[in-house]
C-alpha cells in the first residue's frame, strides 16, 4: 500500500529481543509478513518467479514443446523436472509465493480499513503551534476581523470539498479521504479477483474435440479428444447440446509477401441445445466463439482429413473415413496415422504426411507450398501386424504403437514409400490389398469451456482500476488558518501540509492566500 | 491515392521522420555540449528570484525546468553566457524538430492505415511506428504542461533507435491473420502504446534522476557544480514528475494488459489468461512497476530504489516488445 510503516524499526528491536512467547512470536511473524517492506519483497519475487515460465516450454501451455525440449536437453530436463520448471504456474513454490502475497495483501487491507473508518469519524487534526516549522506558510495582515477571515477561508475550502472545522482563531481542513478508500478498493478487488478465478475454476470444465467436415459432436465426456474440469464440476452436468459442422472455409492470402498468411476461417453448421430441440445454424469464426446453454465453443485449430479407402488382401473394404492429420507448420505440411484393425489377414497401419499443395524440390521428397489444398498430396508408409488395440489401453488416434508392427518394404527391402494424388489407389506388395486416396474434408478444432462466475472477476478489475486511478490521483492535504487580531489589523497566518508529496502547495497556497484577500 | 500509393507514402515518411528525429536528437546534443561549460543553478549570478530565495521551494516545485536558462546565466557577461545562448538556440531547434518528426511519423502511420484499411499496429513493424509517435506525442504533451525538455534527448533518441532498427523486421501493409480480426486489437494495442509511452518518459526521468543524484553526492560543493546536468530540474522534481507519468500510465497499463488482453484472449483462444509468453511479461512488467508504486512509500527504497525499480520496469516492457516478439515464440508471434 502507499503509507510508510514501522516495518525496520520492529525488526531490529525484536531481533535483539530474547526468546519470545510463542503468541508474541506469531504477532511479529503476522507483522513482518504484512509490512510493506514484506509486500514490496514478496512482489518482485513474485516477478522474479514469473520469469522461468516464459524461457522453459510449460506443460499446461504447449505440451509438444515440451518434449522438444526434453529431448534437446536430456541433461538439464530431469533437473527442470525435479524444479517443477516445466510446470511453473502450478508449481508448490510459486504457489507459495502468491499465496504469501495473497496473505501479505489480506494483512494489509484488514487494519488499513479499520484505520480508515476511525479516519472518516475523525475531525481535521489540530493546528501546529508554530506554522513556520511547516515546509510552506503565508502570513499577511488585513483589516477584516478574525472571525471575518474564518469564515471566508472556511467557505472557499468548503467549495472545494475539504473537512472543515472552526475552533477558537483557527481553521482546521483536510481533503483527499478518497485516496485511502480508492486504495482499499483496489486491493480488495485484487482479492475478489483472484478467489473469483479460483473459484470459476473449481466449477468449470474445457474440452477439445475434433470434428470434421460432415461430422458431429454431442457433449458427452467420450466425445472429447481432451477434458479438464475443476475439483466441483460434476461431469453429469455437462449441458447436452449436440452440433454438426457442414462447412469449413479458409482463406490465405494468394500473392505478395505474404503469400499464404491465413485471412479468415469459417465453420458453419446447426447445433440442438438438448435432444430433440430444432436445429439451429451457426457460424464460428475466430474472435467470435458460438454460446450455447453456459458453454462457449471456440475456433482454435483447424487442418485437413484426406477421405482413405483401405482394401484388405481379401479384397473387402476394410477401412473408408476422413482421417484429420495434424498441419505441422505454416503450408500446412501434416502428419497423421491410419489404423486398420480389421484388415485381413493381419492388421495394416499406416503413417504419414500429408502435402496441401505438394510441389516437388529436387530429387527430394515433395514438399508443401501453399497452406490451400491446390494439389493435394498423400504419403504414407505402410505397417502389418499388431496394432496393440485389443489389450484394453487407451490409445492416441494419432501415434502408431510400432512395437509388434513390422515395415512393409518392397522387393528390394527398402520401405514402401506410398505417394497418393487425389483419386490414385496403389497396391500394397504381397497382396496385402490397396490404399484409395478417396476425398478431400476440412476438420476443425473446437474447445468447448464453461468457466462460471467470470463477471466476477471481471467486475473486479474494472472496479478495482477505478479504485486504482483514484488512489493514484487524489492527494490529501492539510491546511489551515489562525488568524489573531493586533489592535486594529488581524494577522492571518496559512500553512499546508500535504500527506502524498505532489509538488503544487507552494502555489496553491499562493492562490488560496489571494482567494482571501480578496474577500468573498 | 491507390492503397500501394498510401502504402509507399507511409514508407517513405517513416525514413523523413527518422532522420528528423536523428537531426533533433543531435540538436538536443549540442544543447548539452553547449551547456558543459555553464554553472549550475544554485551557483549561477542573477539566477531566479525561486531558486535563490528559497531552495526548500525549488525542491517541491515541479517547474524547476531550464525553461528558465537565460536569466540564470543571463548577467554574468562571461564565456559561460555566450555558450548558454548557444545552448538555448540548439534546444529550440531540437524542439522544432522533434515537432516536425512527430507530424511526418503521424501522417506515416495514418498512411499506413490507410493503405492496409485497418487500425495501423497490427505487427512489429507497425507498432514501433505507432508506439513512438505515441511517445513523441505524450512527450510534446509534456513539453507544453511540464517544461519537459530536459528529457528531449532520452526520447528522441530512443524513438531513432526503435525506427531505424524497424527495418529489420519490416512488413508491407497488408491484411491481418484471422486471431486479430477484433475491435480488441485497437483497444488492448492502443493502451500498451499509451502506458509504453509514458512508461519511456517515466524511464528517462527517473534515470535523470540517478545521475543527478549521483553527481549530487560526488559533487558536494556548489561551486563545483559545473554543466549542463546541474542545469536540469531538481532531483526531487524529477522524481514528482516520474511518479506523475507512471501514476498515469499504470492504471492504463492494467487495463490493457490484464483487462482488455484477457477479455480479448477469451474470444480469441478460449481462455482468459494461459501464460503465453507476452502474458507473463505483461504480468512481470506490471508487478515490477507496482513494486515501483509500493516502493515509493517505503523507507528505504524512496528514491533511489524506486528510480532503479522504474528501469527494471521499463526493461521489462522493452523485453516484452523485443525479446518476446523474436526470440521467443508463442501465441502473440505478430512480429512477421
């Protein structure tokens, strides 16, 4: 807060003090943990701790990177584990760190409000004795008498809304009571902001789930690819509203530097609020999520799903479906991985890449060019025996489990490298059926969050900033007046004293003496 | 004029304002060499009915500024007076042309709006542009209000740096990728550059106030005290004016930051707050400067503590917009 405390002065005297009671003990502990000392301390180390969050990749924030990083860093990663460096933000030590300032914050706010409340009863503070010990006063002399002289000064400090008293020859005022409630507010609000997320948390849950063109989504807890939700959301309660995705459209800028920047990106389709309601359309864009029933659902991802056809050596179909691979970097160069369980006699799996617009480089692989599909482009690499689905585990639709697969190669043992256009079938050596690159869809990533409460916090800031702006712009100040009579002349004497140093007493003491003299 | 037209304009102007401002902070350099040679305040003849009668009342006043040079050195009719003029001449000359700067820099980034038909900070490029004619503004603003010439070097000079090393990351004006596609963009944006604006000149005061402070205790005697850094304002107004910037730039820094940022993230990504990079800056940044704000009240760590925390701060900032945007990728990676 911005008063000064006795923070180094109780320091110094209760270091040399021999052992204290343990209720003495706890009374120092609570002061040194709420001086302002402590909160400027805990405060940059606060800042401090922030810092590693931003350098290391963290595991709530892009998981991939994180492994990246692990395998860059095999000797500094079991370290960063053991610090809790990939996990930061959630990490027992920072924790402990805003928990102290949250503490520190509490200890403040609490005595400070009882010291303002008595404040605000309070009448404006005796005259000192001697103005001149004063960093500014006036003096002049006027005919007016005294009570004359009081009784102006007192109406010109009333118009500006100043606490004014009048006792005996002199005039007591104090102005700026605002600052100190502008300052609580502000702290209380960092308060109600922080155990307002907290609390949002706890009740709310976020998900994601891909879905691809011409394909659904119902909210049920199997249906989502990833879930979290707080201590108290019950996943029964997840609202049952179920969408559909008809359309997806991208658009990236087609020539100039540019060139291939994403310019906009639609999904379109209908959603029911609950079984069996009407159907209604949608339109989700980024910066413009779709609200249904309490849940919000966001644009945050999207990419392409080749539609692939798998023949098994028996010649039946064992496997037709859009299946999304994931767009790795800017041209949308995506990896992805078929599963075909059913396939005769053994189960077939495939890993790959796909190419939105491929064009070839060399003698080298096709690279992408263009994130819009132009010339679209399969390659896979083609993988028999056990997929490792029956044993019960879950699996990521994604990752191919190698270990009881075996490569198929060609005659001359190098691996079968597959290259599909659209449309182009090819057929697996010792008749281990085809592969049919069938069709073309768009897929999407949607995140479905519900966090309850978030006025809350909301409300907070913005109350909390106008507190803030308040206690950063309103100064108190102390002035006042005696004024004694000499015979037939009245000596007036001014002083101010201004609590927050603001730099303009001089000359507004010059003002108010001149309001004065010229009388009312 | 065709959009490419506005856009060649914008381009153009922005190297006419570069070099104004070069030329500016080279003026505000020969006012300072200029100014070696004069005495300090205190100790110069004829000085300032304020500052010879009451030095108590310089030290609270704000308006300490060398607004006032020429009746300081102004009857002592020797080298010194000669130099003083001289010095005088340089820093109205480093006025006017910062003013000049400012408009060209203005008319640039209104040309480059124009030309990509959108609200001109929505890159690296665009946004050193627009945040240093922010700050140009918020100093002449300044100039006018608090006699603030003083600082006239650390801002232009700081605003060449960040132009001329904004070719490095130039981008022609173009559309926006779809995450900024939000009336947000104008709102979060425009508060960052307001508060890094005043944050910059809440910076070089307090910086100012260092050296002087520093030059104060080495210099004990005032008749020692000889060149241009006595010439500037008390340290105490320094220090008045740094709180006054950074009382009115935090406030807007909170807003933009950890207001309108959150609120902008929500629709954009899907939640509030998820410690992307420019997130923890934003927040590191904001902590260091209310550390400032609480160690201004705190024995100990007036004054010098607070000035030092004020540039801790403002590295903060300055990583954020640099560091953040090259060399660290995340979810506010614009700068390309």
């Amino acid at each position: 807060m911005t008063d000064d405390d006795n923070g180094p002065q109780t320091a110094r005297r209760s270091a040399l003090a021999p052992a204290l009671p343990t209720r003495h003990f706890l009374r120092w502990v609570w002061r040194q943990l709420t001086s302002m000392r402590t909160a400027l301390f805990l405060l940059l180390l606060l800042a401090l701790a922030a810092i590693p969050g931003s350098l290391v990749p963290q595991q709530g924030v892009d998981a991939q990177q994180v492994l990246t990083y692990r395998a860059a860093h095999p000797t500094l990663a079991p370290l960063w584990d053991k610090l809790g460096v990939f996990s930061v933000y959630t990490s027992p030590w920072f924790s402990a760190i805003y928990l102290l300032v949250l503490v520190s914050l509490v200890g403040c706010i609490l005595p400070r409000a009882g010291v303002y409340a008595r404040a605000l009863r309070a009448r404006p503070p005796k005259a000192p004795r001697n103005f001149d010990r004063l960093p500014h006063s006036r003096t002049y002399e006027t005919d007016l008498a005294p009570e004359a002289v009081l009784a102006g000064a007192s109406q010109v400090l009333r118009a500006r809304r100043a606490r004014v008293d009048v006792a005996g020859d002199e005039l007591r005022a104090e102005s700026g009571y605002l600052r100190e409630a502008g300052n609580l507010v502000f702290h209380v609000c960092l308060v109600i902001v922080l155990v307002g997320v907290a609390g949002g948390a706890l009740f709310g849950y976020r998900g994601g789930a891909i879905i691809t063109e011409g394909g659904g989504f119902s909210n049920t807890l199997t249906q989502y690819d990833d879930f979290s939700s707080g201590a108290l959301f019950d996943t029964e309660d997840l609202p049952p509203f179920s969408l559909r995705l008809d359309d997806f459209s991208a658009t990236f800028q087609q020539d100039g530097p540019q060139r291939g920047a994403p310019r906009s990106f639609e999904a379109t389709g209908t959603y029911t609020s609950e079984p069996g309601a009407q159907p209604t359309p949608y339109d989700i864009e980024v910066n413009h999520p779709l609200e249904v029933d309490g849940t919000s659902v966001f644009l945050i991802g999207q990419g392409y799903a080749p539609v692939i056809r798998v023949t098994d050596g028996d010649g039946n179909v064992a496997y037709e479906g859009a299946v999304p691979f994931l767009p790795a970097d800017g041209t949308y160069t995506s990896t992805g991985v078929v599963k075909v369980p059913d396939a005769q006699p053994e189960q077939l799996g495939f890993q790959g890449f796909f190419l939105p617009t491929a064009v070839s480089v060399g003698d080298g692989a096709p690279i992408s060019a263009f994130p819009a599909a132009a010339n679209p482009v399969l390659g896979l690499f083609a993988y028999t025996g056990d997929l490792g689905m029956d044993d019960g585990a879950a699996q990521s639709v994604f990752v191919l489990d190698k270990d009881e697969l075996t490569q198929v190669t060609m005659r001359d043992d190098k691996p079968l490298r597959i290259l599909l256009s659209l449309g182009q079938v090819t057929e697996l050596p010792q008749g281990r059926g085809s592969v049919e690159f069938v069709g073309l869809r768009q897929f999407v990533k949607l995140q479905f969050s519900s966090s309850p409460g978030l006025s809350i916090p909301l409300w907070g800031t913005s109350i909390g900033v106008l507190g803030l702006i308040m206690s950063l712009s309103i100064r108190p100040r102390r002035l006042w007046v005696r004024a004694r009579s000499t015979g037939s002349r009245t000596v007036v004497e001014v002083a101010g004293l201004d609590r927050v140093s603001r730099g303009d007493l001089a000359a507004d003491l010059d003002h108010f003496v001149e309001q004065l003299q010229d009388g009312p | 004029m065709t959009l490419e037209g506005y856009a060649n304009f914008s381009n153009y102007a922005v190297a006419a304002a570069t070099v104004v401002l070069a030329l500016a902070w080279l003026s505000y350099v020969a006012e300072w060499a200029f100014g070696r040679r004069q005495l300090g305040v205190a100790a110069a003849p004829g000085s300032t009915t304020r500052t010879a009668t009451a030095s108590a009342e310089a030290h609270v006043d704000g308006t300490g500024g060398p607004g006032g040079v020429a009746t300081r050195t102004g009857s002592g009719a020797d080298a010194g007076a000669d130099a003083g003029l001289r010095s005088d001449a340089a820093r109205r000359i480093a006025l006017s042309l910062t003013v000049l700067a400012w408009a060209v820099l203005v008319a640039a980034v209104v040309a480059r709006g124009l030309a990509a038909q959108r609200v001109p900070w929505g890159n690296m490029f665009e946004f050193a542009c627009a945040a240093i004619a922010v700050v140009l503004t918020v100093y002449l603003i300044l100039v006018r209000l608090q006699q603030v010439e003083w600082l006239g070097g650390i801002v232009t000079g700081f605003g060449v740096v960040v132009l001329g090393s904004s070719i490095t990351y130039y981008v022609p004006a173009g559309p926006l990728v779809p995450a900024l596609h939000s009336y947000w963009l104008v709102i979060h944006v425009a508060a960052a550059m307001i508060a890094g604006g005043a944050f910059l000149v809440g910076a070089g005061a307090s910086a100012l106030y260092l050296l002087k402070s520093r030059a104060e205790r080495r210099t004990p005697q005032t008749a020692d005290r000889v060149g241009y850094i006595w010439r500037l304002p008390t340290t105490a107004a320094m220090d008045q004016l740094a709180y006054r910037v950074h009382a009115f730039a935090f406030p807007i820094w909170t807003f933009g930051a950890l207001i309108a940022g959150p609120i902008w993230a929500q629709y954009a990504w899907g939640r509030y707050w998820g410690w992307d990079p420019k997130e923890v800056w934003a927040f590191i940044t904001w902590v260091v400067y209310a550390g400032y704000l609480h160690a201004r009240a705190t024995a100990g760590w007036k004054g010098k503590g607070a000035a030092v925390l004020a540039l801790v701060g403002f590295a903060c900032f300055l990583f954020n917009f640099v560091g953040v945007n090259l060399f660290i990728s995340g979810l506010h990676s614009y700068a390309k």
